[in-house]
C-alpha cells in the first residue's frame, strides 16, 4: 500500500516543483506549498513502515500469550516481564548472548589484523585483482564451503568449538573489512607518510606511526560493521556451533522448532537479539553509515 | 628507494643490530606482499580447498556421509539436476523471482526515498535513525517478527485488512503468498540499505548540472531523469551489484520463517535453501554440490555481465 504513494513520489513532485522553471531564484519557487506537504507525508509514512514492525515486535514481548492471541488488546493490555525472564532465566539466553558477543569480538579483531594491512598494501600497489580473491569470500555462496569446512573441522575435532565459529565468521568479517579499510586509504592522502618517510622513518614506520592513527575513522567504521555483521550471522553458526557455543540466531531459530510456538518468548528474545546491536548502531550511526556506503561513490 | 637510505645511514651498529636491520630492511622492501598475503592465504585456503572439494564431491555419488564408499559418476549428477523439473528448476525460477521482484522494488523504492531526503530538512536525524534501524537488526530476529505479524489468525497484518473491510489472508503459510510476502519482507529490511548509498551518491553530486537544467527551463522530472540518473549511475550500479548478490543468496528469513525445504510444498526453496536443505538435512552431497556449482557459475556469470557491460560502456 504504502509501496505505490512512496514510488509515485518521484513523478509528482516535479511537476510541483517545476511551476516557475524560470524564477530567478531557483531554490524558492513561488508556490511552495504543495512539495514540502508532500515530502512531509511521504517521508512520515516511510518511517512508520520502517519502524511499526520493531514496535509491534517490543510491545508483543510485553504480552502474554492469552494478550497476543486476543485482538481486544490489541494496544490495550497489561505488560508483562515474564517473558523476558522466561526466555533469560530458563533458556539459558545469559549464554546464548556471550556466545554471540565472544565470536563477533574476535572474529573482529582478527580480521582487523589481517585486514586492515591487507587492504593498505592492495590500496596503495593498487593490486585490485588480490583484492578480488578476498572479495570472492563476499560473492561465493556459503552453502558451497559449509560441507567441506563441516567435515575437515569435525576430522580436526574442531566443530563445536568457539575457534572454528571465529572462523567461519572472520570469512563474513575479513572481506568486509578489506572492502571498506580500501576505499578509506583510496581517500586517505599520502602526504603524511611521504614526509615521514623523508624524515627517516621506514615505509612500515611510517604506516605503524602515521598512517595507523589516522586511519582510527575507517578502522572503527570497518569494526562496528563487522561486529553487526557476525552478530547477525545464522547460517555458519547454524551448522558449526555445538551446545555449548551456540550464538543468539541459532538459539532463536531453535525456539519455534516445538510444537506451538510461545510467541512471547520469541519477541523477547527477537528484542534480545536486536536490541543491543540497534543501540550500537544508533550511537555509532555516522560510521554505520560511512561503512554501507564505502565504495559507493567513486565508482 | 628510501628504506635503501635509512637501512644505510643507520646500519653500522653491532653485528645483532645488523641483523635486526637487515630484517626490517627485507621487511619493507617485501612489505607488499607481506601485509596482503596473510589474509589472501587465509581467503584462499577457506575458498580454494572447499570448492575445489565441492567440485569433486558434485562428480560422485555420495551420500550419507562425505568419506563414504561412493563413485565417480562423472556428469550424471548435471544431468539429473538439469532434468529435475520438481525442485531444482522452480527453485531456480525461485531465486530469480524473489532476487529480480526485491531488487526492482528495492531500486524504486530507494530511489524515491533518497530523492526525499536529498535536500536538508528539520527532524532529518529521525528518518535516518528510522531508516537504519531494519538494516541492522538480525534476520533471523525479523523473520521471527514477520512470522508474527503475517500469522493468519493472530497477526496484526489481517487485524489490519479486517478493519479496512478486506478479506484475511494467508501470507507467509500461503501456497502462492509466501513468496511475494517474503519479498515484501526482504524490501521491507534491505531498501534502507539502497537509500543509503544512492543518498550518498546524491549528496557528492555537484548541484551546477541541476541548477544549469532547471535554468534552461528543465521540469523536475526532466532534471532527474537526463540530469542526476545519469550523474548516479555508477552508484546505482554498485548498489545494484552489493544488493543482488545478497539478495541471490538470502537464505536467514528464508529459513526462519518456512523451515525446512521452504515449506511443505516447497513454496519459498531457492536454490540456496535447496542446497542447504540436500547438504545438512537430507545428506546427499553429490546432487547438492551439483546445485551449488552451478549456483556459483551463475552469480559469476551475472557479476561479470555487470560489471563487463559496465566496462564496455565507460570505454
């Protein structure tokens, strides 16, 4: 519904705007009213589409199950924490969230260590073809490379273990970090390291010295994405986490393997598994940003 | 050039000195390839080994377990999957439905949002916060909150078609509706993601073309259309890429939301559920990494159409 009113935006709003094509000042047309009322709608339904599901998603993890079945209380009810201490106390989600929070750190750390090298040498030699053999992680479906790594890491008695889940998320994290440390050291001037190189520091000095701290921006904007995305992640953890390192994706998928599902419980933990990685981004919201789009702009 | 000058003008310390200094020196004259080829080698060997596995394993029989008795049954597999008209062709059409309705849907969709929010406005910060919040949250968490909202009889979404007068429907649980609702789902978390880079394209733009149409007597849409589309392509285009391909590959709400093989009638299986599903649940590893290779071939096929065509042009 609101799909048709938002793409009709495109071809309403200038014939509004193009009333006075010849106005000597282009920026404030004579008749100013019609578009910003139209922008206001158009944009005020946009983010209530965005944001009603999230909303509907916190307010059912308030409800009892009888609530979220009755329509009468739709808005109207009682809240309740049971749920969330159902789904912390009783599931062991206490677990479930380190699990999540000890793979996404250090398949992050040690990504950045690889990366953030990886992609200054491929920046600076320009070696885009060396960067398309770490891109390839990002294209390769991960089905083809889960039957492989399953039985080559079940054979080294790794399967289960928090290493082979770092690494199966560093594979996410890696190209990610490549990708956007490039397009951050493309922007990143050489100057600075030219003229720490003429003042006797060594090329890796300089880049140690120099080029690391300036680079504080870009490796945070590489990191923050990279943690979301290995926190995000289901399909690896789905197959290569045991009891004990299972992450919040897969415990939350488990959840509605039985027979009826306890829609409380489930929003609870959907709200456990989303909320921390939506606060992160709202207060690192720049980097977030700055890290979807890299790349995006230079063509 | 300069390592040559400073490993010289410091280099006639003690013999340990000499040897410390020889290694940085052959450490920064090979610093190349010593700082990209650790996360090359780890790439590659993640990929390489794998694939080349993949490769073999969809020439033989095998089944049940990887290292089991099985036999090289060259290209029959391929020529099982080609004929398999009961699951491997509709998931193909499947995943060409979901990634092509999605993608175009997302494109428009993006497009017109970030054409809203282009130019500066009051409560911006807002729509962005807005904007972001469903590109990060977890799919499997927002499928979950779907399967909710699209229950046939206790969803908020036919609460809402009741009081508008409509008939329930049966969305996601639906035959014929679980795929467009899934669409519906993956536009619903990915067009911020879409408005985000086209946002950014739009604002490295430099404003004089426009001004210069709309001098010239050019009507907005005139102005979008021969002016900033044509400004934006190369970010469209890298748009496009970064989205099809993930959208090529969903498989989290996919799996979240219809299980096993995409429902029981298999209503929502792309082929990367359907690779997934021969792979972990029924263990048939040659017919699945037949699936897989030609999975791969197709995505490969499709980025290097973009990005030849692409070429092509620009020269």
């Amino acid at each position: 519904m609101t799909d048709t009113v938002t793409s009709k935006a495109r071809p309403e709003s200038p014939l509004l705007e193009s009333t006075v094509p010849n106005s000597p000042s282009p920026r404030r047309p004579r008749k100013p009213r019609a578009y910003p009322i139209f922008r206001v709608v158009c944009l005020t339904l946009t983010v209530l589409l965005f944001i009603a599901p999230l909303v509907w998603m916190l307010v059912a993890s308030f409800k009892t199950n009888v609530d979220i079945n009755d329509s009468g209380k739709t808005f109207i009810f009682t809240p309740t924490l049971d749920n969330y201490a159902n789904v912390l106390s009783r599931n062991n989600y206490f677990g479930f969230i380190f699990n999540s929070f000890w793979v996404a750190l250090w398949s992050t750390v040690l990504s950045l260590l690889l990366g953030v090298p990886a992609a200054y040498a491929m920046s600076r030699f320009t070696m885009r073809r060396s960067a398309m053999v770490v891109l390839m992680a990002r294209i390769i479906p991960g089905v083809s490379l889960l039957v492989p790594w399953y039985f080559i890491f079940a054979n080294l008695r790794l399967v289960g273990g928090f290493g082979v889940l770092v690494l199966s998320h560093m594979f996410v994290a890696l190209p990610l970090i490549v990708y956007i440390m490039m397009s951050f050291f493309d922007s990143l001037p050489t100057e600075l390291e030219d003229a720490a190189q003429v003042d006797g520091l060594t090329p890796i000095g300089a880049f140690r010295r120099i080029t690391l701290p300036l680079s504080v921006p870009g490796i945070a904007t590489a990191s923050i994405l990279s943690f979301i995305f290995s926190w995000n992640n289901f399909m690896f953890a789905l197959v290569l986490s045991g009891a004990n390192t299972k992450t919040l994706p897969v415990a939350i998928f488990n959840f509605v393997s039985y027979a009826s599902i306890d829609w409380g419980s489930l929003m609870a933990a959907a709200i456990i598994v989303t909320l921390p990685i939506m606060v992160i981004a709202l207060f690192t919201q720049k980097y977030v940003v700055s890290g979807l789009t890299a790349g995006a702009t230079k063509g | 050039m300069t390592t040559k000058a400073t490993g010289r003008s410091t280099g006639r310390a003690a013999p340990k000195a000499t040897a410390r200094q020889a290694c940085s020196h052959w450490a920064n004259r090979h610093r190349k390839w010593l700082f990209a080829a650790p996360a090359m080698i780890f790439v590659a060997l993640l990929i390489a080994i794998p694939l080349a596995w993949t490769v073999y394993l969809s020439l033989t029989d095998t089944q049940g377990s990887v290292r089991a008795e099985s036999e090289f049954v060259g290209f029959a597999n391929y020529l099982q999957v080609f004929r398999d008209t009961d699951r491997f062709w509709p998931a193909m059409l499947r995943t060409f439905t979901f990634t092509s309705g999605a993608l175009a849907a997302e494109m428009v969709l993006g497009m017109g949002i970030a054409l809203l929010l282009w130019r500066p406005f009051k409560g911006e910060k807002w729509v962005r916060v807005a904007i972001l919040l469903p590109l990060v949250a977890t799919p499997v968490a927002v499928g979950m909150m779907w399967r909710l909202i699209f229950d046939p009889n206790i969803g908020f979404a036919n609460q809402l078609l009741s009081w508008v007068g409509l008939p329930a429907q049966p969305w996601l649980s639906g035959r014929e509706s679980a795929l467009p609702t899934l669409m519906f789902v993956d536009v619903w978390q990915w067009t911020p993601m879409i408005v985000l880079i086209l946002l950014a394209g739009l604002t490295s733009l430099s404003d004089e073309p426009d001004e210069a149409a709309r001098i010239d007597g050019a009507n907005a849409w005139q102005r979008f259309r021969f002016v900033t589309l044509p400004l934006l392509r190369s970010t469209v285009v890298v748009a496009l890429v970064l989205r099809g391909i993930d959208a090529l590959k969903t498989f989290d709400i996919l799996y979240a939301t219809k299980g096993k093989g995409g429902g029981s009638f298999n209503e929502a299986e792309t082929l990367n559920v359907y690779a997934y599903g021969l792979s972990f649940d029924y263990n048939d590893y040659g017919i699945a990494s037949t699936v897989l290779v030609l999975f791969f071939l197709i995505i490969i096929a499709l980025m290097w159409m973009v990005t030849y065509r692409r070429k092509e042009k620009q020269s």
